[in-house]
C-alpha cells in the first residue's frame, strides 16, 4: 500500500468509493433507507474537491488502485475516512489516520464517527463526547461525537 497526497483527479473516484463503501459496509449498522440518505449518488464534486483542497487529504493505493481516503482541517477536523469494502481490515484507515493526525500534531481531532467506525475510533484513544442523531434527506442517522486530545 502506498499513501499520497490528494490531486484533484482523485475526487470522482473517491465519491464512487465512498457511495460504495456506505452500501456495503456500513449497511450492516444503518437500514437500506439510512445508507441511501447517506450517500445518495449526489455529491457536489466542486464542494469535495475544493474541501479535500483546503484540508490536509491522503489517498491510499494499491496495485495502482485508490483503496481509501480521508481528510482532515487544519483545526483538527477530521471529516471523512472510507476505505473499500474488499480492502477492510488492512491497516489501510490505520496508516491513513496515522498519515491525517500527524498533520495537525499537537492539536485535539475531533470527528463524527458513524456506528461503523466507532470502535475503530475508540481503539485509537479517541473518546465519545456525545451520541447524535443527525438527518440527512428527512432520514435520522446515528453518529459519535469523538474527540482525540
């Protein structure tokens, strides 16, 4: 596995992995109707792009092929992180969050951890600040507030 920055290029096919990586990893903790507020297929390409721009991004590969993301704000933030159904399990999320906390070194993370990802957060020393129900297209989804010091 290699770990390289993010080039615009990048944003269509992360959009597909996340879509993807939603409908099959996660719809083991969210219904059908969940995954698909979700991620519906829609993303604002312009919007991820100019964010993954401004936020410190690192793209995983292997044999070529992207295999996950994930992103990070200046300000600890760290927004998205998906790896590809068939690369679970890898250390794949482990070298990219290593690669993302390192950006911002010092600094408390915070992230919104899905129920998905919430032990693998908590197995980092990340700590549960609060339980919250946010709705995305009128469909209630469950996430952790979590924060590393």
């Amino acid at each position: 596995m290699n770990l390289r920055p993010y080039h615009p290029d990048d944003c269509p096919v992360l959009a597909a992995l996340f879509f993807d990586t939603v409908h099959t990893v996660n719809c083991g903790d969210y219904s059908a109707d969940q995954c698909d507020a979700w991620a519906d297929g829609m993303v604002d390409l312009a919007a991820w792009n100019r964010s993954f721009l401004e936020h410190t991004t690192w793209i995983a590969e292997q044999n070529g092929q992207i295999v996950g993301f994930g992103d990070i704000s200046r300000d600890g933030y760290l927004d998205r992180l998906y790896v590809h159904a068939r690369f679970q399990r890898q250390g794949i999320a482990t070298a990219l969050c290593d690669a993302l906390e390192s950006a911002v070194k010092g600094r408390p993370i915070e992230t919104h951890a899905s129920i998905t990802a919430h032990p693998f957060f908590t197995a980092r020393g990340y700590r549960t600040i609060t339980e919250q129900q946010v709705v995305r297209h009128g469909v209630k989804l469950t996430n952790f507030v979590m924060r590393k010091p």
